[in-house]
C-alpha cells in the first residue's frame, strides 16, 4: 500500500506542477486543498486583499475526503502569501491532525519565503518535519510560472523523501 499523501494548495498553478511531479516520482496520492469560496480571478486584488496573512487569518475549506490515517508520510506543499503559508494550507493544519507523522514541507514563492518554515513548525507542533524546500518561481509579472530553482535540486529533495 502507498503510505505517501502529496497535499497542496494553489492559487495560480506553480505548486499544483510541483505537487504532480512529485506524487509523479514518489507513485503517492494526492490532495488538492480548495477554499470554501474561490478567491478573485483578479491577481492583484487578492495580493491585496491578503496583506494581512497573520497565522490567526485563514479561510473556511472544503471538507476533504481522504482518509489521512492511512498515510505515514505527507508532503505539504503551498505558495507563499505575504511571508506565510497560504491561509488554505493553514486552515489545513489546523482542522486536520497530523501528529506524528512524517511531514515534508515545501513552499513556492517569488524569492521572498519569509516564515513559511516557521508557519509549519507552529502549526505542526507534534509531527515529526523531516525536509524542507523553498521553490523559487520568478517575481516578473509575464513571467510567474517560470520557475528558478533547479529540477535538479527538486529531484535531489525527492530522492530524500
Ligand atoms: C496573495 C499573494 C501573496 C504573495 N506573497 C508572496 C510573498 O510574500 N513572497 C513571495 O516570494 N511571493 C509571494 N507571492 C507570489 C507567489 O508565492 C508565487 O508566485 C508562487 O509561486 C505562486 O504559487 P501558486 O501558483 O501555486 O499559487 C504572493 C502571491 C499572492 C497571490
């Protein structure tokens, strides 16, 4: 049985890429997070809306209907919002328990990752975080979905999981 569970959440498709490739190169499950409301198709009306992405702010999310107790290993990976996770991820955590599992952590985002890392250690105080990796996508507004970290690094990341 595959005890590895990709779960992600997306706004505008870089960790969506990420999370199928890893569950690609892992043969694991996957699990799609998705706000209760859908955000604004409107980019910049959204960086504003969420300037305050304090860890107290998050969103309702859909119900899902996984059954997490059947993974040993989970792999969580969401952009980054104003320095955070994204409020999708942290409802996430908050509503889910993942406490004593293995946790894998990843974060996308435009070159500025703030405390994302932080987020996931506060959020997760009773599993065990085994990996970290930052992913750098480029910050130029034509250009979002063009990534920078290297493939290589990725590959180098999953060969540890
Ligand atoms: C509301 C919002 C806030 C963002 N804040 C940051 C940030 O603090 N640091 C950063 O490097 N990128 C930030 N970005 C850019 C995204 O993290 C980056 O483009 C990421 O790759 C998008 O992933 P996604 O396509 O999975 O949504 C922000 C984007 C949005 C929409």
């Amino acid at each position: 049985m595959n005890d590895t569970l990709v779960v992600y959440y997306s706004f505008t498709g870089n960790s969506k890429s990420i999370a199928n490739y890893v569950k690609n190169k892992l043969h694991a499950d996957i699990l799609e997070l998705e706000p209760m409301v859908p955000f604004s198709t409107d980019y910049n009306q959204v960086v504003e809306e969420w300037q305050n992405n304090d860890i107290k702010r998050d969103v309702e999310i859909k119900k899902i209907t996984t059954d997490l107790t059947k993974y040993k290993k989970i792999v969580l990976i969401t952009c980054t919002w104003w320095y955070g996770i994204s409020p999708v991820m942290k409802k996430f955590l908050k509503n889910y328990d993942l406490s004593k599992k293995d946790i894998i952590v990843a974060s996308t985002n435009a070159g500025w990752i703030g405390h994302c890392f932080k987020d996931y250690e506060t959020l997760l105080p009773n599993s065990n975080i085994k990996g970290e990796l930052n992913i750098v996508f480029s910050a130029e507004d034509n250009k979002r979905d063009q990534m920078l970290t290297s493939t290589e690094e990725i590959d180098n990341w999953i060969k540890k999981l």
